[in-house]
C-alpha cells in the first residue's frame, strides 16, 4: 500500500478492477455554497464494495474512492445548509447523509413511472463518482457532500458504531419489508444471515412480525441466533420447508425474503409461501445466473406475488435510522453495533474487504480517522 | 353418442379422461329449500374443459356433467329464494350463477389467509361434482343451483349471448386486471388473443389502459384487430420489445398479463415490461412445464412486481356483469356476442370440445335447449 | 339480585334498558352437531355493555345475557369439531371464539361490498341474541357456541387472563390501526387512555411506531405511563397541538386515533395531523351528538384522509391473540394482566358495570365460575 | 383597461384584490440556458382566479400575471431542452407545461411525508411569481418557462383547443378519482356540474365507473346531461337519497366526490355513499365556511372513508393528457371543446373572469394571441 506524503486528507482508492486500494493525500477542498465538508468517523465494507473491486458492476467510472455509507462530523459548511427536517447544520454536529444523490425528479422515471431509484441522473457516493472528482467516497478521512446531497443528524440515542452497524443493510431491508408489506402477525421467512438478511429479519420484527433465519452456514446461523431470531439451519437438512412447518406447526410463511444472492434459492424459497403470500428479492444486486420456475405451480396455482427491490429512496433511509433509535434493538436484546461489526483502520482496508469476502466477518467498519 | 331415451331432462356426460362425452337422460330433480332450477340456454367449452378431458385437471371425479359457466331461465324455486342484491327470484327470471360455491368462510385459507379461492371445502359447478350427485354441470338442458350458490339477474341490456361470449373469461380477466392495478394511463400489454387474453383486454380498456395483444396466430391477431385492440403481430416477428417500442415511441409497458399458458411467455413477457412496472400470470391454470428466469436481470433490476392469478370470487363476476351492460363494449363497437361465438346444439358437444381444442374457433357456445 | 336455585349453569339477564342485572340458572343445554359447550373462565364488561344497559343500542333483544368476549375450557363437542386452523377441539382444551357469527357470506355486504362487518345476518353473542335462545353470552357459568362459530385455542404463552385483560378493545385496536395504515417510524396518537386507546397503543407499538396517548384524566394517563408509553397530558393544558410538537421537535403526526368517543375530540385530533397524514375514528360505538368541521381547513387543504372502523374481523381477532403472545408486551415491560384488570365474581356483575360506567376500573373481568 | 405602447408582448396584470386587471407590454425576455420562451395560444381562466381577484388566496405577492394553465408553441429555446419524456423541444414545437416547479425534492414534506403538493419551496405559474420577476403566467402573449419547469408536447390528436378545455380541472379530477380508488364497476356520484366536477365524471366514466352527477342549476344540469351523464336534479328536489336509490335500484354510491366547494355538500353527500364506501372533498379550495358532521352516524358506523386531495403532481397532468387523446371523452360522444368552452381575446380578461364569477360560463378560454 503507498501512502502519498503531504497534509492533506488521505482517502483509499480503487484504480481498476482486481487491482488492490491504495491509500492517497488530497487536497483540503474548497467548500463552496450549500456543500458541506465531514471529518469521517466511521464508514463500511459490504458487498457491493466486493462486487465494485472485482468489476461486477457496471459503469464504475473507475478510479474511484469506495464507501457509499459513512457518518462524521461536520468540519466546515459552504454557508447555511439545514438537514431534511430543517435543522442548521453547525460546526461539529455528527451528521450522516444518504448515498444516492442528483435524482433529476423531471424525467419519465422520476415523475411518471415514480421509480426514482431508476433516474439515469442518480449518482451514489462511492460508487459512480470518479476519484478525480473530488472526495466523494467514505473510505476517506473527508467527505465533500455536495450541494443536493440529503443530510441529517444522527437522533441522541444512536451512536456513530451503531449507525454504520446497520449500515447500507438497513435502509435495504426497510424496503424489502415495504416491499413485502410485512405487518402484524406475519410469519416472515428470511433467506440468508447476512448484513441484509439481519436487518430485514430485525425490520420485519419491529413491523410486528415472527421472524425465521434460514441459512447454511454455521457461522451465520449462530449470528442469527444471538440477535435472538428463531433459525432454519440448512447446514444439517436442506428440507427448509419440514423445518418451517415443523416450527410452525404446519403453516407456512406469509413472506419471504431472498438475501442471499444464490439464483437456486428463489425456487426453494418460493416453496415456503403459504398460497397467495409474497415472495420478496433483495438479494441480486449483481447478476448471478438463471434460475428454473414452473409458472403454474410457483405464480399462478400459489397465487403468489413476488417482488423485487431495488436501491432505497430518503425516505427508507429516515426509517431506518428511526429504527436505530429503538432501545430493545434486537429479539434477544444484544446491540447490534457488539454482535456484528469489527472495525479496521483506513489503512487496513484491504484486509476489510478480503474479509468480507470470504464473509469471515458479519459487517466490517473501516474507521477513518484512528488516530484521532 | 348415445342417447338415452326418456322423459327427463338431457345431460351430456364424460365418464372419463380421454373418453367421448355422451348424451344421458336424467330424472327432473326435486328441488328443495333454498334451491333453483334453471332451464339452461346457453353454457360454454373453454380451455379447461378441454384439460378435463384430456385428464389434465387433478381431482376431477369422473362421470361429471362438465359446463362451469351457464345462463338459463327460472323453471322452479325451492321456496322464496333471492339474488346476491336481494331481489326475488321468479319462475321465468333470466338469470346466472357463480360456478363456485360450498367455500367455508371458517377456514384458515377464508379468514386467515383470506385467500377464499384456496378453500379446500370450495367445490365448482362442471368441475367437482360428479354426474352422480346431479344436474350439477351445464352441458345439461337442466341445472339444479344448490341453496349456497350466488344466483344473480342478467341486467336488461346484457343478453344472455353476450353473457356467455364473455363466459367464464370475463370475471377471470377482471381478475387479472385487479391484481395488475391497471389504472388509467397505463400501457397494458396482453400475451394472447384467446377468450382470456380478449376480455383482459376489454376490461383493461375499460379500466383507462392503451392496451396492445400479442399472438402468433394470424387468426387470433384478426380477432383481436376486429375488437379494435392495437396488435403486436409476432407471426411475422417474435422480437416483441421492438414491436413495442415501436408502438409506444420508446415506451415499455407499464403491466404484461399472460394469458398463453406457455411457460416461454414468462421471460419474453417480461422484458416488455418497464422498470417497476407489473407482470400477471394469469394463463397458467395447468402444468406445461418450467422455464428459466434471471433473478437480477428479471426481478431485482427492474424492481419488478409478478403476480398469480387465481380463480375468481363473486366480485369479480358481479364487475364482468357489470361491464357487459356498457354500451360499447369493444373499442372498435363491435359486440363480443357477434365477433367471438360459435353456437353449438347440445348434440355436438364433442365437435364444440374439438374446436377449441384446435382453436378454430374463439369461444364455442352451447345451446343446451335447441329445440325450444 | 335474585338467584333462583336449580343445579343448571348460572348465567346473568338483562331484562330490559336501566333494570338491573339479575342470575338465574339455565338447563344445561343439548349440544348438537358441530357445537361447542364452554365452562367460562372470564369474561368482560366493555363500555358496549355499559351501552345496552343505558338502553343506547339498538336492535337488542331483550332479555339479553350479556358479555361478549369471553374465554373457558371445552365441557362438550357436538360431535368432531375443528378450530380455525383445522386442530380438533377437544374436551379441556383452552379456547376462545369470536363474538359474531352467523355472517351470511352471500348478500351484497358480504360480496360485493366487501364489508362483512355490515352483514345484515350476522349475530353476535352477548349482543342480539335473547337470553330465551340459551346460553348465548359471556356473563354465564356455560356457553353454548353454535355450529359456525370460530373457535380457536389460546397460545401456551397467553394466558386466559391476559387474553380477557386485551379483551374485545385488542381486536378492535387492530382493525384501527391497520385502517389508519400504520407502520415503521411513524408517529402515532392515540386520543383516550380507555382500554381501546391503550390496546390502540400496544399495537401501533408493535407495528414499528412511536406512540404517545393523550387524556385529560389522571387516573388513565397514569395507566398510559405504567404501560410506558409517552403522554399529552392534557388535565393541565388543553392545547394538545403544542404539547405534541415540544415532544416532537415541532412535528406533528402520522396518524392520529381516536379512541374517546367524544364529538369534540373530532377537531381537535385533527390538528394533531400532519399534513396528508390519516385520522382514525374507532371510539364512535354510539351517537354521542354532532360536532363541527371545516371542509377547506381540516380535510381538503391537509389533504387528511379520514378513516371509520366498524366493527371487526375474525383476522383482526387472530392478530390479536398473536399479540398477545409477545414476551415483551407493552413498551414498560409491566403485563397487560397486571395492570389493566379489576376481577369480579358473576354476582358482583352489578357492581363490575357501574364501575365500568363511573371510569373507576380501567378494565372488569368477570370470573364466571369462582367458585371453582 | 389601459394598454401601454410599445414592441414587447402583451400581459394582463392585476395589481391587488379587487382591482380591474390591465393590460401592460412587458420587454422580450433574454432566454437563459434550459429555459424556453412559448408564444402563447391558449390559456384559461378558472375558480381560482376568481378568488385571487377577490384576494382569498393567501400568499399572492400582487402584481401578478394570473393564468396557471396555458398551451403555446416554441419561440425560443435556451440551448437543448428536453420534455419529461426525453423529446427535445424546438422551436415550432405545440407544447404545454405544468403549473407548479421548484418543488426541492428535499425537505420533510418531498422526502418523508411523501407530500410534494405541500413542499414550501414549490411556486405555481400565474399565483405566487410577481409580475415584476417577468412573464411568469398565462393571461401573456408570451410566457417563460424556467430551467425546472416539466415540458410535455401535446399528443397528435389533442388540439391545443381541447387541452385547454380540459384544463387546470383534468388533472385536479384525475387526482380526486385517484384518492377515491375508483375502479371498474363502481358507482360514482360527483356533487357539482362546474369543470371540475364534469372532468371528475369523464375521468370516472373511463376509470370504469357509472357515473350521475348532481346539481341543482338548470344550466350546469344541462352542460352535464350533453356530455351524455346520468344527473341528479337538486333543482326539483333536494332529496338526493331518494332520486339517487331511484337510479340504481336501492343501491347508494361507492364514491362521492364533491366538487362544489360548499361546506353544506359534506353531510348530504356523507349520505349518499354506502356502507364502507369513499367520499372525496376537492372542491373546497378555499374557505367557505364549517360545517356539521356526527362521528358516529357519518364515520364511525359507515365504516367511512373521506379523503382531502390538495393539489396535483406531475403524474395527474401526464394522465389527463394521455386522456384526452381519447377517441371518445364523453359518455355521449360530444366534444368537451365544443360543449364546454367560450373564448375570449386577452384585451376581455375582465368580461371572462366576471362571467366565471357569475357562472354565465362553464369554462372560459383566454386566446393569448387573437390577432394572429
Ligand atoms: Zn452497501
Ligand atoms: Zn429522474
Ligand atoms: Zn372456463
Ligand atoms: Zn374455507
Ligand atoms: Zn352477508
Ligand atoms: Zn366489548
Ligand atoms: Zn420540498
Ligand atoms: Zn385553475
């Protein structure tokens, strides 16, 4: 890893495809008018990170510097910027903002089809910004948000750890239980113990459901199983449905929810609906292959509805953090920000992202400023 | 064809799958509290008869008098009896009938679920009853409505053939269109021009759609041309995305309704719909096999919604009624009663059941009383 | 109170509008097919009770044995008798059933409408049917359930005593608050801290809201505040508007519900609501007079919607049981059981209803056979 | 009415409440980049205009250009400009644009009530832009559309004639029908035959609705019977219950919706919907005056719905467009721009407005540019 030798904030950056990050100085920017400049505490590694640095996502206008969550605290403001909600954004306030920013709100997507997350105008921090364009990434020791970025500040009782604990799996999972119109009393299946599948099983419990973790491995299993969840442990029997209808005495779920990424779990899935229940997609955020499907006895003889989910808008970012607020957190009790994170210094983000890719960790944080 | 021969009234009767339908004389039924005889006018073959008897259908009981859709005149009551409104009914009232009936409304599936089309207690006239019980089919000069079946008038300026042009593909394309959300301003593709896709078509232009069908069958396209509906011509072409494009100047359609039973219609289907539009199965109602499908591509990207359609409940018949009243039923003004029917006498039941197995015709009609 | 004496089961008569309640003993009934006779263990007095007793509701047929939930173990079956989720009902078991029953299924309300709980057929017990039709009430030693009556077991983890402490006010709080379509992150309030204002609270609650209940008396906020919920204390301000946004930072509701039953509260929860938020009205069970509203200001320039809530479902009814077996209950933690009940042997009924009507008890149970 | 003399384009002007509007040349204005100069060919004049001459708009920063809705062709372009759906826009090009821009898309109201028709931020062309920032509405021989103000070009077959027809009253009847969740087979009462209420019934009639509006003005009767509506004449009677269950045998209506902006319209037209229907308030735009309701009677047992609808997003103008293109707009096949329209050159502003005012009008037509 070279490190650049100058005073400026240093930030890591991806120059191509499979090649490693490297951490560089930047120039201090100019703040200009309704920009807001952090001093990043914390942002994360998750898997689209993984899937940027082995090119699997297209249109990367790589170099880039990665990290589209991140939280901080406010260094300087270009003038009077208000939050969302309104509030002056001073000096030192810890603030946090939503990745997605530059939706055009004029076009077909945006006014006629209201699918924003579908705007060819959108841009994401740390993801389709250029390196050379500035600091627009979280792994950086600052952040430049830009004028049209939506920021807010972290409610009293969330912690800058528990912030990033949740993470971009947060807001995802709060659209997928919008999608899946999770509401009391449902029993909800979720598929997969990732970031994503924990969060969309502690979302579906704050929405009144009874949440069920199915997975095969055993180190996500017993994650699931510390947050509090009821499990499904496919490592021993791969008959999720016996599994389910044994825990269910005989009933199966009103949702699923795929947050795995696997094309061969949507039948499998599919099979744990009860008739006319809903089947939710979350996890393809980069293609992994074709799957088999029996149109008459999957969709049409179930009466199923399934439903897919892309990116997330402000608002479920805003219910995501509120969320967060909630004292009692997880089933079990156990803070989410002691069960899931480990936490890297910038300079060992590489190791960050090797570890979530070989999931040897649930959530890896990189804290960007360690020797402060 | 073997007829029978005495005084009561004719019923035709397959004892089998694969076997001939043929022509018995059964004893005029006492009809008892609550219950209706009707003289029957006209019922229909679709498509599901025709997998009744090639023994496609599970748990059909053998000998049944088939025919689920019917209309006919009162010839006696059980009493006082009234319609779903409340009106009575009289000795001599045109009137029709919900096929399905004997739901439980006690059920898990009915209350819980409320998913009634998935009652396992449901039983449907033509479908489950076998000849055994009764004049419980419409293929019969005479049908003995039990004291649980919604009975309903045929309002004055629906004629009892325009009634069964529409037939059962009415309530099921209300369905359909129900579970599509079609709304005013949509762009509404349907995936063949058979009975179904014809009516979804009708109700989804009654529902504010521009609405375009697709088939390969020049004599369906002709069908569909004559109703008025835009056409997609894949007889000529099977690239249906740029036909479309074509169309709609550049648009995709907001829903796709299935409506082939083909399970390659699926994928094809789908990539005419737009990014978080919807896609309705609403044609498979038996098993012709699997197909492929890209979790990312097909559901996550396009932030896509896919929905079975399952039977029908009263409100989706009491709404095709309804619609049939409209004075313009078609977008072209041509009446479905004259564009869509071939009237078979009872006796020709089995050339009625080939026609639509071949599709030479649209909808075949059955005039269970010709001699009147 | 007179107590005749025979050995059959005592059950309580109210004979007409302002009489008293009276015991007499009943002969013990015939069960007949596919019927259910309880031995009671509680049932409850609701301010519905309080109602029929003023005279205030109409169509009831006295005399009347009141009480209309209640929950008991099985004395006889008529025969193999199922719950809901097709488990046989045995002698022992624990269960419970709702009230209405005898919902046609077939008549425009129940059909067309879809809008069950307007039935014209339906009964329900303890309310309209007359104690000289049997035991067709909760304020009784027996119960006799009629053939289509939903019967279900309570949960291993729900009590009989927590059950009646939710009472009919949990499935009523239900159905308010999925009218008012709640869920994750908003902000709800609840007007009334009766039973179904508090139950209104532990469900909003439990559908991922932030709930705070307003009353201007002491003894129910403090009832509110043992729950754990946060209050709008309106016994010393009446300007409920300003105490939401000090609790708030200047916000104003999601969905406001009304669970007073007082006209005036009507406007004044109004202000309550955001702009295009919803306002449920549940506490209306009687006519209580008129009140004044402004078309421009209160519905059209907030763009409100307004929401009534008549009567409940047998699914508002199962999500409620589901609730109540939720370890944690209420936001303090305290029991519902503990804090919300005041039990009454069968002959102190007079007395259970007069402290009902005065507010002295938050919620009487009758323990119906005490001497056990 | 004064005219001033010089080269620039013409505008009518009203300078406060109660004033007589003049007409002044304004300079041509320097056309910025992605702004687009439209000499303007028809614009209209509508109740909302009445009521800002009469001052009872709050927030109206006098001098204004009034007019809100306008059709004109291209003059100038500020650079490419694209409309919403990606189309550039040239000069020579027929084009119309929406009313309301500079929504934020950022605060609490854009972001997290979903609210947009309450953004603070929003500015609406002909109400709350100052004459003195330039020519900012539709009384103009020109007009300037802003950089973020949405563009569409009419359809072939709309005529600038028929669009302004339609007018500001489409889509405000698209958005109320849409709040009342009016679909196939519903029964729709509309409460006044002014242009909102006659757009209400077209939109309702294609959403698949039977429509009858009610009036109690023999002319407005009149407009509404030649677009070929059922009515309900109040001027004969004021029993609109009885002459409504006349027209349907018995039955009450699914949706109501009031388009009269009359506070005493609120309870009479409560009465009118059934049991579990919907009533839509959209003709209360400004204060009128309270009015009586009783919660229990006109909500609570109705199991009511009412639903305020404030303004229009872009989507509702989209639709009411993508209308008009229709074939056939009227139950009776007339054309609205025939049956409702009656034109006047800019310099007899004040003679439209008075005959709005006085109702001697159902739609008066501004033609911006008679001369030419
Ligand atoms: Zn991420
Ligand atoms: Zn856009
Ligand atoms: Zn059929
Ligand atoms: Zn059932
Ligand atoms: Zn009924
Ligand atoms: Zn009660
Ligand atoms: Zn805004
Ligand atoms: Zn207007």
């Amino acid at each position: 890893m070279v490190v650049t030798n100058n005073s400026g904030p240093l930030a890591a950056v991806l120059t191509g495809p499979g090649e490693p990050i490297t951490l560089h100085n930047f120039a201090k920017p100019n703040v200009k008018r309704g920009e807001v400049l952090l001093h990043t505490m914390y942002s994360e590694v998750c898997g689209t990170d993984v899937h940027i640095q082995q090119g699997k996502l297209a249109g990367v206008p790589y170099p880039i510097i990665p990290g589209h969550f991140a939280v901080g605290t406010v260094e300087e403001t270009g003038g009077d910027v208000q939050s969302v909600s309104g509030r002056p954004i001073i000096r030192g306030d810890i603030v946090t903002f939503l990745d997605v920013h530059a939706t055009c709100h004029r076009c077909w997507q945006c006014q006629v089809n209201k699918a924003p997350t579908k705007c060819p105008s959108r841009k994401v921090y740390g993801v389709s910004h250029s390196s050379n364009e500035g600091l627009l990434g979280g792994w950086s020791e600052m952040i430049l948000l830009q004028n049209d970025v939506a920021i807010t500040h972290l409610p009293e009782n969330v912690s800058p750890l528990r912030f990033i604990a949740g993470g971009c799996a947060m807001p995802t999972a709060v659209h997928a239980v919008e999608r899946g119109k999770v509401g009391l009393g449902d029993i909800v299946v979720v598929q997969g113990a990732g970031p994503v599948g924990l969060c969309t099983g502690i979302v579906a419990y704050h929405s009144g459901a009874r949440v069920l973790i199915a997975d095969k491995s055993t180190v996500r299993l017993e994650a699931a199983h510390t947050l509090g969840f009821e499990v499904l442990d496919l490592s021993t029997s791969d008959n999720a449905q016996s599994l389910l209808e044994y825990a269910t005495q005989g009933q199966r779920a009103d949702v699923v929810i795929e947050a795995t990424g696997s094309p061969s779990a949507i039948q499998s899935g599919i099979s744990l609906v009860r008739d006319a229940g809903r089947y939710v997609v979350v996890g393809h955020y980069s293609d992994a292959g074709s799957t088999t499907i029996n149109p008459h006895l999957d969709i049409n003889k179930k009466h199923l509805e399934i439903l897919g989910t892309w990116g997330v808008e402000y608002i479920h970012f805003h219910k995501a953090i509120g969320l967060l607020a909630r004292k009692e957190l997880t089933p079990s009790g156990i803070k989410i920000e002691d069960a899931m994170t480990t936490i890297y210094p910038l300079h060992e983000v590489n190791k960050a992202l090797s570890d979530v890719r070989e999931r040897r960790v649930v959530k890896a944080v990189i804290c960007a400023n360690s020797g402060d």
